[in-house]
C-alpha cells in the first residue's frame, strides 16, 4: 500500500520561512510518472505548487518561482519544499501528490498559514 505522509507546515509571519516533507512508503520513486506539491487555499481549487516529472523536468507554479525550491532524496523517499520569503497568499493546506499510469496518489495535507 503506497501511503505519502507531510510535515512541516504551520505558523509563521510573512517573509518567513518554512520546509515541508513528504515521506512515501509502500513503493519507490521508480514508479512514479511525477511527484510533488499542490496547495488548495479555502474556497478554491487544489493547485500545481512544483512538483517533478519523471524525465528529470522541474515545474513551479508562477506565484512561488524565485522563493519556493522543490527537492527530492531518492534513498530516504523523501520529497521537500523549502519555501522562503512566504505571503499571505501562500496560506493554504499543502498536499503532496505522486502520479502514476493508472491512479494518483495524495497525502492528507499539512497547512501553512503565513500572518502579515
């Protein structure tokens, strides 16, 4: 059974920094067509936050491109995401998503609330 597991989110003031972590177990990167972060603030849709695809592409969303750095540690099947330099905007329930040929994997969320 592949299971995702963040952490890291919380509290913190505008221009702070934070660092999230996923944890997957159950299964390795290896079968994964891509992997990485959405957010879904209240009231609107989940979104592409950056996330990687399996031919080594890196894809950020334009609002967090200069402040947020995906990552990965292949051996700990782990994947990361520093975010500095954060806004109110940024506030929202960060998900972790893991996509292969035939379903989709998510994590249960950790939020992030960034006060001004």
């Amino acid at each position: 059974q592949v299971t995702l597991v963040e952490s890291g989110g919380g509290l913190v003031q505008a221009g702070g920094s934070l660092r999230l972590s996923c944890s997957v177990s159950g299964t390795t990167f290896v079968g994964f067509n891509a992997i990485g972060w959405y957010r879904q603030a209240p009231g609107k849709e989940r979104d592409v936050v950056a996330k990687f695809t399996n031919r080594g592409i890196v894809n950020y969303a334009d609002s967090v491109k200069g402040r947020f750095t995906i990552s990965r540690d292949n051996a700990k099947n782990q994947v990361y995401l520093q975010m500095n330099s954060l806004k109110p905007e940024d506030t929202a329930v960060y998900y972790c998503k893991a996509e292969t040929d035939w379903t989709n994997y998510w994590g249960q969320g950790t939020q992030v609330t960034v006060s001004s």
